[in-house]
C-alpha cells in the first residue's frame, strides 16, 4: 500500500488559501482529503440545524472542487480520534495535516489526536488558523488578553501584518471513497422542509464565497459606511456564512481590500473584519465564556425566564414590528442584518429579562452564519455582561430604531406583512396609527397582529430594576 498524506478538514472548508492542502499536495503522496463529523466532541454545541444544512452543501461544492483537483473527499462519522485513525490504518497514511483552530474542545482534541498519531510514528502537521494572526500574538502591556475591543484594534493595526493568502495547490493524486461515504450519508439536511428558503439567501460554497466578495468590493463597499445599517438595502456584504465554514478567510478579504485601495466604506468594512479577530482572540483565551458571562457579577443578575416570552420572541410574535421583522427573517432565510440583531438581542435581554444564554442558543440553531465566537461576543455585548459591553442601563428602543433604520418601513412590510397595509409612518409602531388609519387598512391589532408583549417604556423600567437589583445583590456579597 502507497503511503498517502491526510487532510484533515473542519471549519475551512475550501481548496484556495488553505496552509493544510496546499502542504500536503507539495509532499508529492497521494493526498486524501477527509471530514468527520464529531457531534460529540462540541458537547452542547453541536452545529445547529440552520448550520447542518449549510454544511451538507458546502461539503458538495468542497467536493467537487477537490475532485477537479485529482483528491476526491472523504467523509467519516463519529468521534474523530477514533474513526479518523482507524480509517488512517486502513488506507495507509503516514502524515496528518489540519489548519489549527481556536474553539475550545478542537484544541483539545487537536492534542489528543497528535498525541496518538505521534505515538505511531507518523507525522502531525498543524498550520496556520484561517485568522490575520494567531490569537495569542497580542496583548496588553500588562501582558493579558484585550477585553476592549478599540486598543485591540489600534495594537492590530500597529504591530500585525497579516499574513498574505496561500497560493492555489497543484493538482494531485488521490484515493476515490467507497460511494456509501456521500455527503448525503452523514445525514445533514433536516426532515422537515424548513429551510426551503435557505438557498434565497445565498448559495453555499467556495466560490459562491469568492463571487460574493468581489461583487461586493466592486458594488457595494463604497456604499457601506452610509447604507451599512439599513436593512432594507441588503448592502452588507453577507459573508458572515461563508466566513464561519472557511470557504473564505480573513486573508483573502484582507488581500483583496488591499489590492482596490481602501476607501472609507471598506476601511469600515475591514473594521467589521476585525470584530471577527477580535471575538476568537476572546474566545480563544476565555473559554468558559461561551456559557457564562465575562463580567462575573452578572453571576447574580435577577433574570426572569418565561417560556411564552420567549416563544413569542423566538417566532416573531412579539407585537414589535422591528423584532419580529428580524426574527421572521431569520426563520424564514437562516440570516438577519446585523443592526436589527442587536435589536431583537437588546430587547430580548433587556425589555423580556430573558437569559442572553436563551438567545445565543436560538441563533446557534437557526444562523447559518452560527459562530460560537462571534455568537458569544455578540449576546454578551447586548447583555451588557461582556467584552466591550454595551452598559445594560442602554436600552435599545425598537421603534426609534425602526424608524431610524427603516424610516419607509420597507424592511418591516417584507418580513411582516401584516403591516404592509399600514402607511409607512405607523410600521414602526402601528399602536399609533388613529382608528380611522386602522380601520381603513383593515387591521385590527390583537387580532391581526399582536400587542406588544412589553412596551418599549415599561420594558426599560423593568431593565434598570433588574440592574438595581443586581447592584444591590453584588453590594450585599449575594
């Protein structure tokens, strides 16, 4: 049996700028291409079904694009220490590349793995991480992690030079699968036809990933810094999906932003960029906030869970027409804009008192885009309990913010179109519109369309009561 070299993908999944690949093709072996799908080994953080059925077609479209490369893909299924060594003795391998990660249970499995392989004599290679530098790379000068995210960026700026894409591998020789090792085996795609209108959104893949950007960059990028925030623009560059499965990097857009000449949109646009490296260098050196907040005096803070709160919230039933356009945008497409996220997040954990713990959970099954790093960063920063926060006692109005964001209510009718019938003025808060404008519209609230389950002004005060409480519990020593 000819000695092969194994590629061992995860979260990168494409064949341009990938260390790993482009390595192992340079050995001149046979390369086999490999993903396992090790549900347990994320523990309560499996991908979610919205993620499932990104992955099951990304993995088509990484399987073409490596067959046109002579290295057919392989997929396996269970805990990867085990199948994936097992299946290694059976084809021959002696070396084992993969692009390093900074989720916390891949570097411990990462260990695990090369601890055994190495214990056999073959050889294990980690490369880089699909980030502009390597986590650990930055520091306060009191040599401790950043927990704020604009000295971070201003020491980003300063002392790193991203490093520059890897080029394309050359083609290679591999092994094909036996054909009951499909994609379609690992079972992916859900049973029930929700995510019918996934594929509206955006196609999964490499080079979907890659026309995305450019088309961006061309249309797009000049426009960001005015249009960013309005979501009934779709000017955001909406590569948030391809960026949390590697079908494209940080270096790729960095490399590429470079090369137009940075304006000020896409000078803001690699701003967001940034936001990225800095959720995984938090994630990467505080692990344990991916369950539990930063801030640990929010240990005691007075939430109030309720089921039907959160269930009105979860479909878009809520009553407030900006929350529930975004959450029914998110069901329907597997996506929200990331200002009206914050919305529905702040209203969630704010005017509701519903744990942030709640939310991330939510995004984590519905976002094709779920990433546990930015996911973290994000629900903590709307709950006031992490890096960066925003303080809890701002309190998101989501009615100032529809009519700022979506001032002709354009993004609401689309995504609640029960309100369609209303003038555009009384979208946003269609308890305003007279009677007679009701009446006219035949729309009758209660009926056709909730009541708000908490007024943005009662929510407030719920919020800043549940601060005061917090304080006076941490005062106390409870």
């Amino acid at each position: 049996m000819e000695p092969c070299v194994v590629v061992w993908y995860r979260e990168d999944l494409r064949v341009e700028d990938h260390p790993a690949l482009w390595s192992a093709a340079r050995r001149g072996l046979p390369v086999l291409p490999v993903y396992v799908l090790d549900d347990g080994a994320a523990g309560t953080w499996r991908w979610g079904a919205a993620r499932r059925w990104w992955l099951h077609h990304s993995l088509e479209a990484l399987a073409k694009r490596l067959d046109e490369l002579g290295a057919p893909l392989h997929v396996l299924q269970g805990p990867a220490e085990e199948v994936l060594t097992a299946w290694a003795l059976g084809v021959g391998a002696c070396e084992l590349h993969f692009n390093a990660s900074t989720l916390p249970w891949r570097r411990a499995q990462d260990a695990r793995l090369a601890a055994a392989w190495r214990e056999r004599g073959w050889e294990v290679v980690a490369h880089p991480t699909d980030l502009l530098h390597e986590p650990d790379a930055l520091r306060t000068q009191g040599e401790r992690p950043y927990q704020v995210f604009s000295p971070f960026w201003r020491a980003f700026q300063a002392r790193v030079v991203p490093a520059k894409p890897w080029p394309r591998p050359q083609p290679m020789s591999g092994v094909r699968p036996a054909q009951e090792e499909g994609v379609g085996s690992l079972g992916l795609l859900p049973h029930l036809s929700w995510a019918e209108g996934f594929s509206s959104f955006a196609t999964p893949g490499e080079l979907s990933a890659r026309a995305r950007l450019s088309a961006f960059l061309e249309e797009d990028a000049q426009r960001y810094t005015d249009d960013r925030d309005a979501p009934a623009l779709d000017r955001t560059s909406r590569l948030s999906p391809h960026l949390a499965h590697g079908e494209v990097t940080g270096r790729t857009i960095w490399a590429w932003a470079e090369a137009r000449g940075r304006s000020a949109g896409l000078e803001y646009f690699v701003r967001e960029v940034g936001w990225r490296e800095f959720a995984y260098h938090l994630i990467y050196h505080m692990p344990h906030t991916i369950d539990v907040a930063l801030r640990k005096d929010f240990e005691a803070f007075p939430w109030q869970p309720d089921e039907a709160l959160l269930g009105a919230w979860q479909r878009g039933r809520t009553g407030v027409p900006l929350v529930d356009a975004g959450m029914r945008q998110l069901w329907a497409t597997g996506w929200m804009h990331n200002r009206v996220r914050m919305v529905v997040a702040s209203y969630l954990v704010k005017h509701l008192l519903q744990p942030w713990q709640e939310g991330a959970r939510w995004f984590w099954d519905t976002l094709v885009d779920a990433d546990l790093a930015n996911n973290t960063l994000g629900w903590q920063w709307a709950a006031g309990c992490g890096a960066d926060a925003a303080p809890y006692f701002r309190v998101f109005n989501p009615v100032l913010q529809a009519r700022k964001v979506d001032p002709e209510g354009a993004y609401i009718a689309r995504w609640v179109p029960e309100l369609a019938v209303l003038p555009a003025p009384f979208r946003a808060a269609p308890w305003d519109a007279p009677p007679l404008v009701l009446a006219e519209a035949g729309l009758r609230l209660g009926e056709h369309y909730p009541l708000p389950v908490v007024q943005h002004e009662e929510g407030r005060k719920r919020a800043l009561a549940a601060l005061e409480c917090l304080r006076a519990r941490v005062a106390g020593g409870r």
